[in-house]
C-alpha cells in the first residue's frame, strides 16, 4: 500500500463513520527502510513488524482520534527501537480485507507463547511464537 497523506486518512475516517464501516479499518505502522538496508527485488516499504512475522494493528474505531494517537504512538515506539538506522515509520490505513492472509493482531492482546532467537548470522535477538521459523532482518531464512 503506498503512503497516504493526512488528508486522505482523514477522509477514509470520515467517510467510514458516515457509511458505519469504522470497523472494518485498522492502522499499522509502515516502515520505509533505506536503500542499504534492503536487498534487490524486496519492497523499501512494508509494514513493520513485532515479532518478526507479525504485523500489530489498532482498530480505528470507535472513538477515531484517540486510536489515531495509539497509531502514533506505535510508530513512534519503532523509530525509537531503530534509532540511527534511516527507516521512516508512519501510521496507516488498511481493511480487514486487505489483512486477510497476513499475520497480524490487535496490538496489547498477546500473540501467543514465545521463544527467544539468536540469529545464526548476525546474532540479532528475536522474540518469535513456538513453532514459528523467525524472520531475520538479514534476511538469512
């Protein structure tokens, strides 16, 4: 999904709340990663994702304004866990139906029992569900 302005989220709400679809639109956090940090033929903006894998989404209703600060606040709590690295988080719109196939969850509910990660390649520590093979940033999966 490419970047959307303020306008147009504010727009998409509006419209939602006229049509009572609120509840079918959801905010998460994209990331824009810098060139250097990216293999070729991989996406420079994806969502951002905790645990690797999983995608954590604030509903935006019922009360719009206030969730939309949630979203900001979990964009803003990404930037700060990657300091110093050039990625842009921001907050996004999307519908349940584009969520469809992806994992995702309602960030504050807990995701599930997790296991610790060492990545054998560049030894980045991850938090990942049992079970579930980690997605390391170096891409080495």
């Amino acid at each position: 999904m490419p970047t959307q302005t303020h306008y147009f989220q504010a727009d998409v709400i509006r419209a939602a709340q006229s049509d009572g679809s609120l509840t079918g639109l959801y905010w998460f956090v994209e990331a824009e990663y810098p060139k250097r940090l990216v293999p070729p033929g991989v996406k420079r903006r994806q969502p951002a994702m905790w645990p690797m894998g999983f995608i954590p989404c604030i509903p935006a209703g019922p009360d719009a304004e206030e969730q939309q600060a949630w979203a900001e606040l979990l964009a803003g709590l990404f930037e700060a866990g990657n300091k110093g690295r050039g990625i842009a988080f921001k907050p996004t719109l999307t519908t349940t139906g584009l969520l469809a196939g992806l994992s995702w969850y309602e960030w504050g509910e807990p995701v599930g029992c997790e296991v610790d990660y060492i990545c054998p390649t560049c030894g980045q520590v991850q938090t990942v569900p049992v079970g579930v093979r980690p997605r390391c940033e170096c891409y080495e999966w």
